[in-house]
C-alpha cells in the first residue's frame, strides 16, 4: 500500500496514469485546486496549475494526455505538464469526466447534461448544435464579486481581443459599451471567445446579516407547511453545493435534498445563471471546433 504524507488537504479525485505513475488531485484551500503527478514511490514529478476552484474528475486519454474538469465551469487538457485546451462549459459544477478508447471525452454537468467531445470530424454536432452551444456559453453570467476587484474604467475595450493571449484558458475581462465582458483564450483556435458577461450580483447595500455574518442573500425556505421558515445564506463566490450542505446539516435535513437546495440557489440569485436550463442534448457538442 503507498501513502503520499505530502498531501495535506482533501483529496477528490485519483487516477492511475502509468505502471509507474498516479495522478491526485487536491484542494490547496476552498477556491483553488491543484493536480499532483507521484511516482509509484511516493515521489511528486509534477504540480498542474490551472483550475481556479475544485477539481472533482480526473482522466487520461489513449494519448496520455490528461483531463480535468471541476467546480470552475471548464474541462482542462494537459500535454507534458502544460494545459494545451480548457473547455468551457455553461454550467456550475462539471462533476464528472470521462475518457473513450477512440480518444472522445464525456462529461456530465449540473445543468443536467452530459456532452461528448470528440477529435473526430466525421462526429462533430450540426453548425446549429455548436451555435447553441456557445451562444449557452456566451450568455452565462458571471458574479462580478467571484473575480475579484474590477476597476471599469481602466478595463480595455474589444480592441483588446485583436491581441494574443499568453496561454491557453486565459481570462481577460473587456468593456463593449456599458457592460464588462469576459472572454477566453483558446490555442487551439489562436483566438478569443467570449464566456459570459459579468455582472453585479448584489450591492453593498442590499447585503443582509444572519448570526452577525453578512450575506449577498438569506432565503426563507418553507419546509413544512405552518412551521417558520428556515434560513438559507449564500454569498455568489460560495460554492452552491457547500452552501446546501452546509443548510441541510445544520438544519437536520436529509443530504438527499442537496440537489434541491442548489437548484432553489441557482433560481433565486439573480444574476447567477451558470448551468440552470435544461436546453437540448448536445450529442458530440463542440466548445471549438479543433477540439482537444
């Protein structure tokens, strides 16, 4: 039996790479995530840097090329160390991630579906399929407070997208008139693509205070009919599954409820609208179309 002592947090997810090699990932702390390669021996050979939250899935392709997907709406794909495509997603959580023997990739989402990605042309969705596909993309918001401090004014206009990135999956933010869009960079394409607008999820003077800590929002959830509401918080850089978590156990609740309790989050915040249609199924639905 092999003990890796090194890892100090949570680990999610394992899959064995080689006779010689294992692949973990583990949380560093509650939004950042890395991937850890060890030799049978208990030796670390790499560190994969690149999800910016949870990496709950791991799996390698008949190539031997790695892929990720996680809790910050993207599948990665890593060659040598290094990240060669991130596929974003119009969902929340990507919770699972697949590998074929033909080298497709599957991956199922908390919006409800389950895509496959594949390198084959022969495979590839209809242009209408792809269209809708990118435009769900496209059309996600985004909480401005889960990227941090932005400053409007000095954020470039769409000129900037004229500009390579530096590497793939790189996120820029850009203003198209009043509003501050985000776009991504892909390798593959050598071009942008826009993933979702950014918006102001709640103002300071809406946030509300439960047990003295401030929230962006406190539902009342009636549980049973003449009891009082019980409160659910949730701030829109929280991951929606912990928050439930969080509401079922202190509560006593069942944890079967927890696939609830994020859909009655993501229906009632507003501008957070990753993952929440049901859409159409995206058979062989391509992010772009030189996939992987």
């Amino acid at each position: 039996m092999l003990s890796v002592p090194s890892v100090k947090y949570q680990v999610l997810a394992l899959q064995v790479l080689e006779m010689m090699r294992m692949l973990i990932s583990s949380g560093i702390h509650a939004y950042c995530s890395v991937i850890y390669v060890w030799t049978r021996d208990g030796e670390q050979i790499l560190e994969l840097h690149g999800h910016t939250n949870f990496v709950y899935s791991l799996a390698v392709l008949p190539t031997g090329e790695i892929v990720s997907s996680g809790e910050d709406r993207s599948i990665r794909v890593w060659r040598n160390g290094e990240c060669i495509q991130t596929i974003t997603l119009p969902a929340i959580s990507i919770w699972g991630v697949s590998t074929q023997p033909n080298g497709d990739i599957v991956c199922g989402s908390s919006d409800g579906e389950v895509r496959i990605f594949t390198r084959d042309k022969s495979r590839y969705a209809s242009e209408d399929e792809i269209r809708e596909f990118e435009q769900k993309v496209a059309s996600s918001a985004i909480p401005q407070e889960s990227l941090g401090d932005i400053n409007k004014e000095k954020l470039p206009g769409l000129s900037a997208l004229k500009n390579k990135g530096k590497k793939d999956g790189q996120v820029i933010m850009v203003k198209n008139g009043e509003s501050v869009e985000a776009h991504q960079w892909s390798s593959s394409t050598q071009s942008w693509t826009k993933i979702g607008d950014v918006v102001n999820a709640v103002s300071q003077s809406q946030k509300q205070i439960l047990d003295g800590i401030e929230y962006d929002y406190v539902f009342d959830v009636d549980i049973q009919e003449g009891a009082p509401p019980l409160k659910l918080p949730y701030n829109v850089t929280e991951n929606p599954y912990a928050a439930a978590q969080k509401f079922l156990e202190k509560n006593g609740l069942e944890m079967g409820y927890v696939d609830q309790v994020v859909k009655f989050i993501e229906q009632n915040t507003g501008g957070v609208k990753l993952g929440t249609g049901s859409g159409v199924a995206d058979p062989y639905c391509m992010s772009c179309r030189s996939c992987i």
